[in-house]
C-alpha cells in the first residue's frame, strides 16, 4: 500500500489509555513534521472511552477499531499492513513526539539506507534520561541482573545486565535492540524481516524483530538528534500481577525461539532462583514489621510469575 505522497506513518496501539493517547495526538497536532504523515490508532477493544475521544477530537487520524485486544505485536502489524509511508514509526500511546522528532529520524534514515530502524533519545516526563538501548539477552547479562551487579556496576560494560547503563545515550551508536516505546523503521526493513512476532502478545517484540533485522543484513541505531518522552509504565501500572506474567512469557517464548532447549532451561532456572529468593525476602520482611502495600505488592507479583513459571508449558522450540 506504499504511497509516494505519504512520507511518514505513525501507528499507535491502544487499550484502555484514553489520557496518554489524547497527550501523544495532541503533540503530534502541536506540531506535525514537515513531511507528510498520516496516522494510524489501532483500539484494542478499550472500555474507558478512547474510541470516543478519537472520533470527536482527532478525526485526521485513522482509527482502526478491534473487536478484542489484539496484543501489542498483533495490533501494530494490523495497522503496519494498512501503512502508505516510506517510514513506519511505532509509538506507543504514554509518548509525547516532541517537535522536530519524525523530521530528524526520517532524515537520519535518508543519509543512511543500511539502516532499517532508528530510535531517539527516551526522557522521562521529568526531563531526565531514560535508557532506551539494550544488548541481547544473554545468560550472563541475566546473571548480571539477577545478582545486583548490574546495579553496582553501572559504568561497567562487562557486568552489564541487558539494560545498557554504561551508555550515556548522548551519540550515534549501532545498538542491539531499541525499546520498542519508539522508533522508526524502513518501509524496506520490514518487507524483509517480516511484522512483529505475533506470538508475543507484549514485551521481546522489540527484542525478537531486532535481532530478526539485524541476521537480514539491516543496522539498529540509536540516533539522539532526535528526542521523545516516555510515560514508561504508566499504562500497564494499574495491572502489575497481569503484566509482570506476560513479561516473563515473553522471556521464556524469545528463549525458546532464539536459544533452544538449553537457552530455556538455564532462563528458567534463574528466573526460579530470583523469584523464590524475593518472595522470601518479602515474606521476611512482613513478619519482622509491619510490612508495607509497596512489599505486599511486589510479593504479589513475584507470587504469581513463581506460578506461572511452574504451572505454564512453554514450548522447547517456538
């Protein structure tokens, strides 16, 4: 559906984040590239009036309504098989595109046609940095993180966890994978490397197609002439126990398709490891005090993946 009259396409998948999206279309009203751009919102069967709100406020973008929640992975392949630009950017609903951004990735992408995605400087809504490069995951890196040496190393590109701590973000760099919160991929990129793993209902989406693009021969850059906020977490906040379960599905689906049978049970194993050593530092807690809705809530969550990791099938090979 390539059309040279549209230059840019921007998909935004929602479900039930009527304020971060109303925000995110609002900045892109504010202030539209000088390119030509039209944009794509796939609703995931919201309840909490975002199909409403599109219809009356924001009828210059196109509203592709589901009858069910799609996923993350699912909805934006809907909306990408629908795209007419030569650049397709993802960007989720709790992201304001500051002015310039689509213009500055799109540019970067014209001086520079081996790469087939592009991400901008992340910030947090105060301002700060938010790290949004991340290496491969590794049984080592996992380690890294599981054991606090990420934490108490975060100069340290050795002791690195997946999150790259070490990276001030403050220069070009070919990158592993960007967060899949924002970036900007060729048209071409995607013809070869194919749509998101639609087996990835949220979370490694970003993970799995970078490394797809990568073994097709397309870099992964980090471009910080271009910046972005980044709500993180605000809409996923309200559901810890349901997205902290998908997140490690994720894990364990990426494991399998990527690493084998060995790769999935050395995950496993230290996904095992941390979340019993966690619930027994929470349970430890609550008896020598008077606990905390914060330590109640995290127990919750470890609770439920510790189940979840033992009472879930995951396939030897994705």
């Amino acid at each position: 559906m390539f059309s040279p009259s549209i230059e840019i396409s921007v998909v935004i998948v929602g479900w039930n984040a009527r304020h971060y999206l109303k925000l995110c279309l609002e900045s892109l009203a504010a202030a539209p590239p000088r390119r030509s751009m039209e944009v794509l919102v796939v609703d995931n069967a919201s309840t909490d009036g975002s199909v409403g709100m599109l219809e009356a406020e924001f009828p210059w973008a196109q509203l592709i309504k589901s009858s069910e929640n799609l996923g993350f992975a699912r909805g934006n392949n809907v909306a990408i098989r629908q795209c007419r630009g030569q650049y397709i950017a993802l960007v989720n609903p709790d992201v304001i595109v500051l002015p310039g951004c689509l213009d500055a990735l799109a540019d970067f992408l014209d001086r520079h046609p081996e790469v087939g995605n592009v991400g901008p400087r992340v910030l947090n809504p105060d301002m700060t940095l938010q790290s949004s490069c991340r290496q491969f995951p590794t049984l080592w890196n996992n380690f890294c993180s599981a054991s606090g040496l990420a934490s108490g190393f975060k100069r340290s590109r050795f002791f690195s966890g997946e999150h790259m701590f070490f990276f001030a973000h403050d220069r070009t760099m070919a990158v592993d994978v960007l967060v899949g919160c924002f970036s900007m991929v060729r048209r071409e990129a995607f013809d070869a490397v194919g749509l998101l793993d639609e087996n990835l209902f949220m979370y490694g989406d970003d993970v799995d197609w970078c490394r797809r693009c990568w073994k097709a021969g397309w870099q992964v850059m980090f471009f910080p002439g271009a910046q972005a906020i980044h709500d993180r977490g605000a809409v996923t906040a309200p559901y810890p126990v349901r997205f902290a379960v998908l997140q490690q599905r994720s894990i364990l689906y990426y494991w399998a398709k990527h690493h084998g049978r060995l790769g999935v049970l050395g995950i496993r194993s230290m996904l095992f490891c941390r979340y019993v050593v966690r619930y027994l530092f929470g349970i430890l807690f609550r008896l020598r005090s008077s606990g905390s809705r914060q330590n109640d809530a995290r127990t919750l969550v470890v609770a439920a993946c510790l189940r979840a990791l033992i009472s879930e099938r995951i396939p030897d090979r994705a």
